[in-house]
C-alpha cells in the first residue's frame, strides 16, 4: 500500500485524500490481525501436539 500510495504520488502527481489513507489504514490493520491470529493459534497447535506426543 505504502509503495502504490508513493509511486501515484511521485509519478502521477496524485495526492492521497483522507478516505484513501483511512482505507489503507483498515487494509493494513485487517493483514497485520489475520497474521497475528494465526500465529495465535499456530502456537495452541503446537502446544496440543506435544501435550498428545507419547513420550
């Protein structure tokens, strides 16, 4: 986003509005929470196969 947002600046002249920062804000935010949940539960896996490992 950072990248598009720079490059329609410097290369067309387009000056990002509010709503598209705000936008872009919610987009990143959504990407940062999935990858966060994830690692969340990737963790609860881990933990619950080695709990269920016969030692």
């Amino acid at each position: 986003m950072l990248w598009v947002i720079l490059l329609g600046f410097f290369v067309f002249g387009d000056v990002p509005t509010l709503a598209v920062l705000a936008g872009s804000a919610i987009v990143i935010g959504a990407g940062v929470f999935v990858i966060w949940r994830e690692h969340q539960l990737g963790i609860r896996r881990e933990k619950a196969r080695k709990a269920n490992t016969p030692l």
